[in-house]
C-alpha cells in the first residue's frame, strides 16, 4: 500500500512538473544611468577596491605604536640550579661551609607596561603613512568607479551605435531588394540586361553579411554589459537612450586646472610624495634614540594556593634608552636610497602633469572637431539620399549603369556609418574629460 501510494505520489508530480508553463525571461529597461548605478554595485573591481578601504583601515590600526603596549606574563620554573656560595669556618682549623640560595620562585606573573617616551618620530610618520596609504585606497577606490562609469558608457554607446548601424543596414538592404525587383522586372520586359540583374542581386547578397557582422557585436556588447552591471544572462534587455550631441563651450584652461588638481593619478602620486618625505624623516629617526617607560608588577610564589602570606609581591619602573652606535652603514643608505626614490617620483610626477596637460588638450580639440564631422555627416546623409533617389530615377531613364545606382545606395550607407561613429567619437571624448578632469562638461563638479 505504501509503495502505491509512493508511487502514486510521483506521477502527480512529474505531471504537474510537465504541465508547468516554460517561465519566459525576465525584461529590464535599461537607461544609461541605470546601468552606471547597477554596474556600481555589482562590478567585481568595484567591490574588491571597496575592499581595499577596509583593508588599510585595519593596517591603520596597527600603526598606533605611540599607545602602551600592556603583556601579562607567566612561568612556572621547572628545574634549576641554584646559586652556591662557601661560608668561611667560625672555628680556625675548621673546613668551610657550602650552602645554596634560592632567590627564585616557582610560580611567577608579571604585568608589563610599556609606554614609549620618544622614537625620533619613527612611530608617528610610521602612523602618518598609514594614513596615507588608506588615502591612496579610497582614491583608488574612487577612481574605480569613475573608469567603471566611462566603460559602462563606452558599451552604452557602442550599443546605440550599433542599433542605429544595424537599422541603417537593413535600410541599405530593403533600398537593394527593392532595386532588385525593379532590375528583375525590367529584365523580364527585356528592358535591362542580365549583368544588371546579376550586380543588382550581387549588391543585396553582399548587404547580408554585414548585417550579421554588426548583430553579432551588438549581441556581444549586450552581454558584455550585463556582466559589467551584473544582469543575469537569460534577461531581455531593451536599451533605453539616444545619442545626442549638444554642442559644448569648452575651457580649456579651467580643464587643465581642474585635471592638475582633481585628477585621480595626480592625487595618488602627491599622497606618494608625502610618503617619501615621511620615509625619509623616519630614515632620520634611526640616528636617534629610543626612549621608552618600563613598568612592572609581578606576584611570585613556590605553591600555588590562593592564600595571602604564600605570595610575595613587588613592581619596578624603568626608563629604558636604546641608541644604536654602529649599523654597517645601513641607516645612511636607506637615507640616501629614499633621496632618490623622492627625486624619481617628482620627476614622474612633472612627467604626469605633462601627459594630463596633451591629454586635455586632445579631448578639447577632439570634441569640437567631432562635432563637426556630426554636423558635416547630417548634410552628407542628406546629400546622400537626394543621390538615391535621383539615382534610381535617373536608371529607370536609362541614364546610368546598374554599378552607378549601386554606388549611390553605397554611399547612403557609408555616409550613416561616418556619421554614428561621429557621434559615438563626440560622446566619448566628452566622457573621458569629465573622468579626467573630475567635472561635467558644463563646468560643473561630478
């Protein structure tokens, strides 16, 4: 009976599991800030560099050597031997006595505080660069997420573009198709020849791949974003946004001033600079010496019983004093080494400000330039369907060749594509200035 209905059991669910509708794929509307916000909190860099913060937080935490260390020691002596002394004989003639002193006790705990006086500075710039160590992490951590924000925007872009791409290509191939029934109709009427039924048919098959070609990139930068933002694959996203180019008054100046200042790379490499300083002055601090308060309070005894007169107390307070004499030469070395690495770092750093300085320059003179190719591409697609239509008036008159009505439809084409890479260039170069620079293209802080 019970196997039955073990049985019986298990049809119902393997039919109610067969019954069961296939659940579709989630749908998401994706906007270009959404995907920043959503790339923020799931991107694997992101969080591991948020992770770093928390990291030298506690590194920090281990710097505080200027604070009293304070130990609880205890031993118990297992074996000894013990001090003996010969005692001169009261009687004369007699031999000598020997006897033994204990001065020891088996049982011993010690509290120890040490409190350093004075390090030359050793343990507060130790300190100090521990600071700036959890500094240059939140840089870094800051910076992440802007190069987050510029690489979302990058695929953002990159898949408008290819949207807009791909309609432009099924244009090109529906003008093709429709050239080509109009060629096979004429060919039939004896109107046109076999070779321009044959370059008509050439010029629609060729369309094709390219359409594959940019499905297949579009369906790559799809994916790509949803593993920068962290969308689960089987998710149907429908991109949200459009690709404007509003024209700009750049400051060239003012992003100059601004990228010398706000500049993640500059930031990390001035928190560097005071690094090497704070190195050197602890490369000085070895030259002098260590003062430190010694305190102690010890309880002792031979048994180990909880009773008052069995256990001897007693404390002691030293001032301890530390000065290394001689240390083959080693503490003017590391002097002389961290002189150098400081010359090093100010040279990159000149060399630094100089590559933000082109950089800048570039991006302000990339962008208007860009414009102009948005704006020199609106008027060449304008251009370039005035030539397709007269194009295809003018073969139907028997003006031209079937090559020169292929051309015309091929440069339509060719004129979108110079356009949306126009576009594309325009918004890019906007996005790195603003990363660089650390404010929006309108002079406004990020």
């Amino acid at each position: 009976m019970k196997k039955t209905l073990i049985i019986f059991i298990l049809m119902a669910f393997t039919i109610l599991a067969a019954a069961e509708p296939e659940r579709e794929p989630g749908k998401m509307e994706l906007t270009i800030d959404k995907a920043i916000e959503l790339a923020l909190e799931n991107n694997k860099n992101y969080l591991a560099s948020k992770e770093e913060v928390r990291r030298y937080k506690h590194k920090l935490r281990q710097q505080l050597g200027f604070l009293p260390s304070v130990t609880l020691q205890g031993t118990r002596n297992v074996d000894e031997k013990l001090m003996e002394i010969e005692i001169p004989p009261f009687v004369p003639g007699a031999p000598p006595q020997k006897t033994t002193l204990d001065f020891t006790r088996k049982y011993e705990f010690t509290l120890q505080i040490v409190q350093p006086l004075f390090t030359g500075g050793k343990i507060w710039h130790n300190f100090k660069n521990a600071q700036l160590d959890l500094e240059i992490a939140k840089e870094k951590h800051k910076d992440a997420g802007k190069e987050i924000t510029l690489m979302v925007k990058k695929v953002f872009f990159n898949i408008l573009v290819m949207q807009e791409l791909l309609n432009a290509h099924r244009e090109a191939l529906e003008l093709a198709e429709t050239n080509l029934r109009s060629v096979d109709e004429r060919f039939k009427l004896g109107m046109a020849s076999k070779y321009d039924l044959l370059r008509a048919e050439l010029a629609a098959a060729a369309i094709k791949p390219d359409l594959l070609r940019i499905k297949k990139h579009l369906n790559l930068s799809l994916f790509n974003l949803k593993y920068m933002t962290g969308i689960p694959e089987p998710t149907d996203i429908k991109i949200k946004g459009e690709l404007t180019y509003t024209p700009y008054q750049l400051k060239e100046v003012e992003f100059i001033q601004q990228a010398l200042t706000n500049a993640s790379e500059i930031v990390q490499m001035k928190m560097q600079l005071k690094k090497a300083n704070n190195l050197l002055k602890i490369a000085y601090g070895q030259f002098l010496p260590d003062i430190s308060l010694v305190a102690a309070y010890s309880y002792r005894a031979d048994a180990f019983k909880f009773i008052e007169r069995n256990w001897e107390n007693y404390y002691t307070i030293n001032l301890a004093f530390q000065f290394p004499i001689f240390t083959g030469l080693k503490r003017s070395a590391e002097v002389g080494e961290i002189k150098v690495m400081k010359k090093i770092l100010g040279l990159n750093f000149q060399q630094l400000n100089d590559a933000l300085k082109l950089q800048i320059k570039d991006l302000c003179m990339t962008i208007p330039q860009e414009y102009e190719n948005i704006q020199a591409g609106l008027k060449n697609i304008e251009t370039a369907k005035e030539g397709v239509r007269i194009a295809r008036l003018n073969y139907d008159e028997g003006l031209i060749s079937i090559l020169e009505l292929n051309s015309s439809i091929t440069e339509l084409t060719r004129a979108k594509v110079q356009f949306l890479q126009a576009v594309y260039n325009y918004n890019i170069a906007a996005a790195q200035l603003e990363k660089i620079s650390g404010m929006t293209i309108d002079g406004g802080d990020l």
